[in-house]
C-alpha cells in the first residue's frame, strides 16, 4: 500500500497514538454501554442472549484500565494488547476472545512505533480482522462481525488519498451495508447456526457491535470541526 502523506488525510491530527487510541476505546465502551439491550435483545432472537451484557462489562473493565495501559511511556500496541487481554480475560463467550484476537493483531502489526499513520493503521486493523476470522474460522457470508468489518476496513484501506473524516464516513458506511447485506442469510458460525432457516431475517449482534466499534473509532479519529 502507497502511504498517503500524513498532513493531507489526518489534517490537525497527522498521526494516531495512545490518546487517540483511549479515545477510541472509550467512545466504543460508551456507544456498547447504551446498546446493551439492543445487542441483548438481538442475541436472544438467535444466540444465548449475552452479546450485550458481556461486551459491555469487558469495556467497562478495559476503561478502568486505560489510565494504567496508556501511562507515559505506553505505545499504540502496549495499549491495545493490554485491551485485548483484558476482554479476554473478563468478556464470557465468543466475542471475548475474538475482539481480543482482533486488538492483539492490531497490536502486532504496529510494532513499537509512539504512533501510526493512516496506512499502517488500515494494514493494522486488516491484522485484527484477519485473526479474528482465523480465531473464528469464519468468512463472509457466515453472518458474524467480519461481515461488517471486511467490507468497513477494505473502503478503509482503498480511501486513503481522500480527507480523513471522508474516509471514515465510508468505512462506517460500509460497515453498516454489511450488517445489513447478512440479516436475511441463514447464520453458518456460532450459536445463531444452530438455528438453521429459523436464523435468516435476524440481524446479527455480532455484526452490530463491530458497526459500533466503527462509529467509535470515526468520531475519535476524524479531525476536529469535521462531521461525525
């Protein structure tokens, strides 16, 4: 990938490090915490009606720990690592471990850097998402969150040379399409499959919280005075 230059995609904010990251982390934390229901509900229709309640105390734990994880001398993946092995350790069923693996990838792939610019963090978050589908044995089509997160980090990756708040916009757009796209499809991974037919028609929660993890990870990231 042909990294853009910094200054003409993050404007004011030419690079993301720790504070961008926790603020990430937080607004996520935030936007979960007010669709708990929403995302239980959903997961009762077709799983064990826990996505919800579960990824919420993970991300209230992770922000209890922001201030220890991005102390001075943290780096993007000390932060992010320290994140994933928290939801792995307090989030209960599948979403832990794989929004952990996800964190842990992103982790990986950004080295010791004190902070990343826009292309090392699009190939980043494609690590995140490559493990997390390896972690899940999932692809698309399977009605899970890497139908909204493919889709979201691909027009990432492929609108760099935009404005940076533009770009977002279409990730979390793109995102959003691909929720949307799986709802009517038969659920092959996970507990919705055990449903067969009977899980076609429902909107995976899996798929809306990742949308969610988008919309946070805009309105940290987009310079400011910039919509979203």
């Amino acid at each position: 990938m042909t990294e853009t230059p910094a200054g003409a995609v993050f404007g004011a904010a030419p690079t993301v490090g720790v504070p961008e990251l926790a603020d990430w982390l937080r607004r996520f934390a935030a936007l979960v915490a007010a669709a708990k229901d929403e995302l239980t509900a959903l997961d009762a229709a077709i799983g064990d009606a826990d996505h919800g309640v579960n990824l919420d105390r993970g991300l209230q734990a992770v922000v209890a720990r922001l201030p220890e994880l991005g102390a001075p001398g943290a780096t993007p993946a000390s932060l992010l690592k320290g994140v994933a092995l928290t939801l792995i350790s307090t989030v209960g069923g599948a979403s832990g471990p794989l929004y952990g693996t996800f964190f842990l990838r992103l982790a990986g792939s950004l080295g010791d850097a004190p902070a990343v610019g826009p292309g090392e963090l699009a190939a980043g978050l494609r690590a995140g998402l490559d493990g997390m589908a390896e972690r899940g044995r999932t692809q698309l089509d399977d009605k899970t969150m890497v139908d909204a997160l493919a889709p979201a980090i691909a027009a990432l990756a492929a609108g760099l040379p935009a404005a940076w708040d533009e770009v977002l916009a279409r990730s979390v757009a793109a995102g959003a399409a691909g929720r949307d796209r799986v709802t009517p499809l038969v659920a092959r991974k996970g507990r919705a499959s055990y449903l067969g037919e009977r899980s076609a028609g429902h909107q995976d929660p899996g798929a809306t919280s990742a949308v969610l993890l988008l919309e946070a990870l805009r309105d940290a990231l987009a310079p400011a005075g910039a919509p979203g």
